[in-house]
C-alpha cells in the first residue's frame, strides 16, 4: 500500500512540474475516402506533424459534411473540408441539414477542388444533362462530393431522375470499368487516382460541367463556385483542355484545439521544406503557399491561424 501510495504521489509530482510531458494530446486529422485528394492531405499533415513532434493521427471519413460534422462535435480536432460546406454549415444551410456548425474554423487554403465529371468515350454521352435516368457514381453518402453533385444535379433539374450510387471514389472507378455506373462523379484535385485507374482501364472522356451549369445559372446561385480549367493530357485519352468548376478546399479546426498548436503546426507545414513535401504526396499542392494562405475562405480563421498568417503579411 505504502509503495501505490508512493507512485501515486510521484505521478501527480509530474504533472504539476511537467505538464507537457504527462499532458500531451492526439489530435484526430480526418481527410477522406480511400483514393480521394483528402486522404492525402490529411496522411501527409499528419506525417510533417510527427517529424516535429506533434501527435496529430490522420483517419478516414466520408469526406467534407462528416468532416465538418466531426470537427464541430470534438471528435476530430481537425478536417478538410470544402469552404462553400463551412460557409454553408455556419449558416445552417448545408443539403438537408438546418443545424448550425459554428465550431468549424478555417485555418488554411489546401488546393482548388475541380468537378470531375466522367463517362466512356462510345455513350455517345457530351452534355452532363444526358445523365438523366442513367446510373451514376456520385460520391459516398455525407461527403462533399456526393453533396455537391446534389447541387449541381438539382440546378440542371435531374437530380431526382439520376440512378444516384453512393460510391467513394475507387469503389465507383471499379463500378464504372465494370460497366454497373454510365458515369462517375468526383470533386477533388487533379489528377484523381481513381480518374487515372479509369481512364487506363477504359476510353474515358471527362465532361465540360461548366456550361450546363452557366446555363443553369448554378454559378449566380452559388457564387463560391470558380471557373477552372483542367489542362489537356491531364488523363490517358484527354487530349483537349475541359472547363469545370471549383470550390476551394481548406484546413479546418475546432474552436477549441489550442491557439499555440495550430500555429505551430501551420508554421511547420508552411515551411519550404514541407511544402516542397506536400507537392511530392499530391500534385495539386503547388497551390498551397504561402502566397495562397487564405484564398477562398469566407468564413472566421481560427485565432492560431490568424497569427500566422497576420506574421506572414496575409492578413492585415
């Protein structure tokens, strides 16, 4: 009894005196589905974290709304998530859902999030419109790219006629070389592993979703959607340049995940070496500088954040 005793006194001697030893947390990364963009941001964060000592744990998720639903909750401290969903969740207007979501905070643009529309060369399918009662992969239920491809749907007035699967983005690929999906749909930087995977296994051709959608007046309704271009040869057979559309993906944290550590880890991240990094994990990091820090964010920085990018000159 004496020696318990002992050890008892000695463990709350510890942590009086050293707090940050007995004291340090893990903090839960949540990205996204196998083969989604997400994934890889949140893996390789959570790998510079670990080089400076920071225990940040990346996991899978159904990507933006989960995200923005976990990280409102504390369940993960930080996400990547679409700015349109955080701006839309703070607002209490994310797809089907009236609650608000003011716990989300931004703390950093990642990369621009392009609508990648895709179906077989001989369908004889040109116009996104054409997709009416045909089956299509449209991202895993409660992810950003399932509710954005609601959005657009719904403003070409299809939505409800579409057969609608449920697919993360790998599990759609694989539906689609099958032949079970006429189309697939992915929101994510380019090039897309599962994009890629596709269009080696099969004659793919990548759909300009931009002009239906300015038809549609998708871009009046929801100014946070940008023109984007994605570049010809970006995938096997894609010999022409195709116009879409993007929403900015960002970094978010919890309200609560303290000031100090998501400076830190943004001034680890945000250094050459790393983000030199982040380029080799994910092509479409090349956006991701210094310069690029808060683009495409509407919505409140964490306080952490805002330090940092005020000491970089972001900010005013």
């Amino acid at each position: 009894m004496k020696k318990i005793n002992l050890l008892v006194t000695m463990t709350l001697f510890a942590v009086f005196l050293f707090p940050e030893i007995t004291s340090a947390q893990m903090y839960k990364f949540s990205g996204g589905p196998s083969g989604g963009t997400f994934q890889y941001y949140a893996s390789a964060i959570a790998t510079l974290a670990k080089k400076n000592n920071a225990k940040v744990l990346a996991s899978a998720s159904g990507g933006s709304i989960e995200n923005i639903r976990t990280v409102n909750s504390g369940k993960s401290q930080f996400g990547v998530a679409y700015s349109g969903h955080v701006y839309a969740g703070i607002k209490g207007k994310l797809p089907n859902d009236t609650k608000t979501y003011e716990n989300v905070m931004a703390v950093s643009f990642l990369y621009g999030a392009p609508a990648q529309l895709v179906v077989k060369k001989n369908s004889g399918i040109t116009n996104p419109k054409q997709l009416k009662s045909k089956r299509v992969g449209v991202g895993n239920a409660g992810s950003g790219a399932a509710a954005n491809a609601e959005i657009y749907f719904r403003q070409l007035g299809i939505w409800n006629d579409m057969g609608k699967e449920f697919l993360g983005y790998r599990g759609a690929a694989d539906a689609f070389n099958n032949g079970q999906l006429d189309a697939f749909w992915v929101f994510a930087g380019f090039p897309n592993a599962a994009v890629l995977e596709a269009a080696l296994q099969s004659d793919v051709t990548v759909l300009n979703t931009y002009g239906a959608g300015e038809e549609a007046k998708l871009f009046e309704d929801y100014p946070y959607f940008a023109e984007v271009i994605i570049p010809a040869n970006t995938y096997s057979g894609q010999d022409k340049d195709v116009k879409t559309f993007q929403d900015a993906t960002i970094w978010v944290a919890n309200k609560d995940v303290p000031a100090d550590v998501v400076y830190n880890l943004l001034k680890n991240v945000y250094s050459a070496e790393s983000l030199k990094y982040m380029i080799e994990v994910h092509k479409s990091a090349v956006e991701m500088t210094v310069k690029h820090g808060t683009k495409g964010i509407v919505t409140p920085l964490h306080p952490g954040a805002e330090k940092f990018w005020k000491e970089q000159g972001i900010l005013k």
